[in-house]
C-alpha cells in the first residue's frame, strides 16, 4: 500500500523553479534512494514531504495510516547543532515532540520508548553523555533513535553517513538496512551512488532528466553511467 504520493509536484526556492511534474509512489516497505547533482533538489524535496516547504504546486499524499507528523526526520546537522549542549537521553526524547501537542512533559511511555531507541542503535552506554562530547558516528546514531521516536512507518534521511569514515559508514547502512527489514519504510537522500544501489529497492534520480523505478530498472536503462555524482545540495 502507498505510504506517499508526490503528483504533479512543482518545486523551488526563492522564487525559483527547480523540480517540475514529480510523480512517484513510496510504499510500505520499501528502500529509496534520492539521487542527483548538485542544486537538483533533493533536499528542497524531502522538505517538502515533511511539510516544511510549500510545493509551487502539486501535491504530497500520505496513505496507509501514515500522517505527515508521524514521519521520522534526520537532517544534515549544521555545525552549531553537533555543539549542542544535551544529553543524549535529552536529545532523543525530543523526538516525541510531535505527539505531546501541548502537554509540556513526557510520559511513562514515551521515556520507554526512547530508552528503547537508544538501546536499538547501540549506545545505551552513552545515555547521559552530553552530545557534543560525541564522535560524529555517535551522533548519527543519536539522531536516528531520536527520528525513530517520531515514528512507525517512515524515515526520511538527509545523507546519514556524509563525513563519516568507511566503517562508521558501514555499520551506518547496516543499522538502516536493518530497520527497513523490520517494516520501516527509508526514504533516503545520497551522494553515494554505489551504496545506493546496494541497498535501495528504488531510485529516484533527479536533474535535467527524472527517473523513478526499481533499482533493476534503474541498472538495465543503464542510468547510471555517465552519472556524476556531487556532493551538497540544496
């Protein structure tokens, strides 16, 4: 079943237009990849999905249960936010956000879940460390049990893995290929184009020429050679 629908999607930024007629269908457990050079829009996309930017036109659909709210989100961190002076327990919690409407603390369950969380992505050790104390492959997994309290059904990830090293990468992928085993559906921004095509059900390429598809299909159109990929976005 659909968990997200793009129609007709007309995006940009500023006033510019940069990503015109997107159509493409997530369903319940799939992998996808988000692939494209520099400025095509990948990240001006996914915050569209979450309801952060306004789409020029067109439409975003959630189905299957899902609500735009219940959607796990982990951004690129700015430099000012891997310094911030939190517990990882803290950090985490914060992730329930979203269900506390204005109730201004958490609840039993809520704690439990984050507790949960936290043991699932290995650093139940580091619960009371302060954030910023963190390596950058700690962070990340901070950040991943913080999104995973925000939802049941679907992460969005902005480049998870960007300036990490190989084998804080590695297990990086694992950890997300294991949740999306689990049920998670993964919507995923990369600029690693061969990871992408290790671990995606689908692609979506974007740029002067739009592709949505299987990653078999992706591979027999033979798309991705001549495809340079480039880091940033926008």
């Amino acid at each position: 079943m659909s968990l997200l629908t793009c129609q007709d999607l007309c995006l940009g930024y500023d006033g510019k237009e940069i990503l015109h007629n997107l159509n493409f269908k997530v369903n319940t457990g799939d992998y996808l990849c988000i692939v494209g050079e520099n400025g095509s829009g990948k990240t001006t996309l996914m915050k569209t999905i979450l309801g952060l930017n306004q789409p020029i036109s067109g439409k975003v659909l959630t189905g299957d249960g899902l609500n735009q709210n219940e959607i796990g989100y982990l951004p690129q961190q700015t430099v000012v936010q891997k310094d911030f002076p939190a517990t990882v327990r803290e950090i985490v919690l914060s992730g329930c956000q979203g269900h506390c409407g204005l109730r201004p603390f958490y609840t039993k369950e809520e704690k439990l879940l984050a507790a949960d969380n936290i043991e699932k992505m290995g650093i139940a050790a580091l619960t009371d460390r302060c954030y910023r104390e963190l390596s950058g492959g700690q962070q990340q997994r901070v950040l991943l049990a913080r999104a995973l309290c925000a939802t049941k059904k679907m992460l969005l990830l902005d480049e998870p893995v960007s300036g990490l090293d190989p084998k804080v990468t590695s297990e990086m992928y694992q950890l997300i290929e294991k949740l999306n085993k689990e049920g998670i559906t993964v919507i995923m921004i990369s600029h690693d184009l061969n990871a992408a095509l290790s671990y995606a059900s689908h692609i979506l390429h974007i740029g002067n020429n739009v592709f949505f598809g299987t990653k078999k299909e992706y591979l027999a159109g033979n798309l991705q050679n001549g495809f340079e990929m480039k880091g940033g976005d926008c």
